[in-house]
C-alpha cells in the first residue's frame, strides 16, 4: 500500500514538477537580468522594489481568485494551463520593452499567469496524496522546479557571457522554452475532490483558529521578506558584472534545487512548523550577514544560505497550508496564503526600497532581520500550543 502511495507521489509530483521544471528554465532565464535591465531603461532602487511588490501582489490576487473558482467548479487544470500559456506569452514580450513602466506591465501580465495556475497545482498536488506524503510530494516538485531555475541561469550565463546574446534575444528564447512547459501538463491527471458550496467571505470565516495564526504569522515575515532583486542590488555594489552576478544567481538555485526533497522528509518527520521555523532563522542569519557582507565571498555565501533558505521554506510552508485546510477549499486556503504573502511582501518591497535609497542598504537586512525573528517566536509559540 505504501509503494502504491508512493508511486502516486512519484507520478503526480514528477509531472507537475516537469511543468514547473520547464517554466522555471523561462523564468530563470529572465529574473536575475530584470533589476539590471530596469536600470537600463532608468528605474532606479525604488522602481525595483515597486515591480518587485506589484508583480507579487498581482499573483497572490489571482490565487485568491483562481483559487476560490477552482472550488467552486471542480476543476484544477484549466487554470493551470492557462496560467503558464499567459506567462509565456508576457516573457516573449519583455523583449520589446522600452521603459521600465513597461516592464512593470510585462511582470503583471507574468504574475497573472502565476496567480491562475499556482493554487489549483497546489491543490491538485496535494490532494494526489495522503497527509502523511505531503511534504516530501512538495519536496520533489519543488526540486526539480529548482532544477529548473538553476538550469536556466547557467542558460543565460552562456548566452551572454559567451555568445553576447543581447538580453532582449534570452527573453525572446525564454518565452518559447516557456510554451513547452505545456506538453507534460497534459499528462496530469485531474483530481476528484468535493466542490465547495460556501461564498467566499463565510469560506474565510471558517478557516481553523491554527491557519489564522498561520497567516499572521506570514504577514509578519513577508513584510521584511525582502526581494530577490535586493540581493542582486547588494551583489552589484561589490561586483560590476553581470556574469558574475548571474553566477552567484546560480549558486542560489544550486542549493534550491540540492534540499527541498530532504527537508520536505524532514517535515515529514519532525513536522511542517518546525522546519518552517528553522527557515526563519535562517533568513535571520541571511539579513544579519547581509548587513556586513563586502566582498565576493561573502556575497556568494548569502546567495547559498538564500537558496538553503527557499528550500526549507517554501514547499513546506505550502504543505503546512494544506495540512490545516478544509478539503473542500483546499484551493481556496492556498490562494488565501498567497494574497497575504503577497500583500505584505509588497508592501515591504515599496518600503525596502525607499530605505534602501534614502538611509540605505543596512537598514533593508535589519528590518528583514527583526521581522523574521518576531515571526520565528511567534511560530515557536504556536508548536508549543499543539
């Protein structure tokens, strides 16, 4: 019964993570050259942190939405599908931006397509297996997602760094690799799952008191989550190269891609929150070290530590999400979790930014510092309540 259970993980989880895999070789292709191509068309640290916040709020906006209908219907592919078509198509895009206002709009139009697809995949993932296979389910798909993004920044090193590939022919190159993300997709089986029947205001009502909590908790810590872009701000005032930054980008997704299957075992074992514990601290220890780093070891160390901290982050966090929801809005809770954490890391992009150009870069990791300690404390206390 266990290799049957086993196997369902393996064929649903591989699958999805092929999609995710696919995507992610588009997406990695592109992200890391985002802050320094906006540069390039004049935005500054402020203009960084406004696309970084927006394009996150645009697609946990979308969870909610996508998410409650996912429901609602009964369906989960129809939104994942087109979900990736749409990002595809905005990545192809890029390459005709002109000003960073477009860019902007390019992320939003991406973040869309995120935001349809990420929480019916979640609850498709997840009801695919028994509570007992949640985390290590999530662990694979996250793996090889983050084999993907790794893939695809090593990708984009050797189209810039050794054929002088302009940026705008990688995003053009990265919106097809993105079409094909779709091909495995229609090798994923639909979930049968109860369909809700609840508004969407009385769906929230009854979110259990723990997963209340829970998203406190996330509110808190997205708010001084800070934007992968300000790590890469941070690496390019110690190193002028863009090969080289993409090379530390690479170190990042190398450990992403190394641990999320180990630590969704281990949340397997020692339970969700507690592994989501130790992936604040560890993003404690990140901020902290960040206020002090100054060359490029330094630096290539806290992209490693960020990628350690992804992987013991974000899977499991989902997993936990879908540990404490209802089966009947499973969707729902997840596009919840999304339009929080995305609401908060907004808002703490915008004000990242503003620090970051007016006080400076030390007070960004300090904040970031503060708030995860507060939420690591305030999640300890609700492990020693149940």
């Amino acid at each position: 019964m266990q290799k049957k259970q086993e196997g369902k993980i393996l064929r649903t989880a591989i699958l999805l993570g092929l999609v995710s895999m696919l995507n992610d070789i588009s997406s990695e292709m592109i992200v890391p050259l985002l802050p320094i191509f906006i540069l390039s068309l004049g935005g500054n640290a402020v203009a960084i942190g406004f696309v970084g916040g927006i394009a996150a709020l645009t697609a946990n906006l979308m969870n909610v939405i996508s998410g409650y209908f996912a429901d609602r219907i009964g369906k989960r592919k129809n939104y994942i599908f087109a979900g990736y078509a749409i990002s595809a198509t905005a990545k192809m895009l890029y390459a005709t931006a002109t000003s960073w206002f477009v860019v902007l709009l390019l992320r939003v139009a991406d973040r869309i397509g995120k935001g349809l697809r990420d929480a019916p995949r979640d609850a498709l993932l997840a009801e695919s297996v028994s509570k007992k296979f949640e985390g290590r389910a999530f662990g694979i798909h996250r793996a090889l997602d983050s084999l993907g993004a790794l893939l695809g920044t090593l990708i984009a090193i050797l189209l810039i760094g050794f054929f002088y590939v302009e940026m705008r022919y990688v995003f053009l190159a990265a919106g097809l690799i993105g079409f094909s993300a779709l091909l495995p997709l229609l090798r994923v089986k639909e979930t049968l799952h109860m369909k809700t029947h609840e508004s969407f205001g009385k769906a929230i009502k009854t979110l259990s008191k723990e997963l209340k909590f829970f998203l406190l908790i996330t509110s808190i810590f997205y708010f001084g989550n800070f934007s992968y872009m300000f790590l890469i701000l941070k690496a390019k005032s110690i190193v002028d190269s863009v090969v080289i930054i993409l090379g530390m980008y690479a170190v990042f997704n190398l450990a992403y891609a190394i641990f999320p299957y180990f630590t969704g075992r281990l949340a397997d074992s020692i339970g969700k929150k507690s592994v989501i514990a130790i992936a604040y601290g560890l993003f404690a220890l990140l901020s902290l070290g960040l206020i002090f780093a100054n060359n490029l070891v330094e630096i290539t160390a806290a992209f490693f530590l960020y990628g350690v901290f992804y992987a013991f982050l974000f899977g499991n966090q989902r997993a936990f999400v879908a540990e404490l929801a209802k089966k009947e809005e499973m969707a729902t809770s997840m596009g919840l979790f999304y339009i929080i954490s995305g609401s908060f890391a907004l808002l703490g992009s915008i004000v990242a930014g503003f620090l970051w150009e007016t006080i400076g870069p030390w007070l960004v990791f300090a904040l970031s510092f503060l708030t995860s300690v507060t939420a690591a404390i305030l999640l300890i206390t609700l492990i020693r309540k149940n």
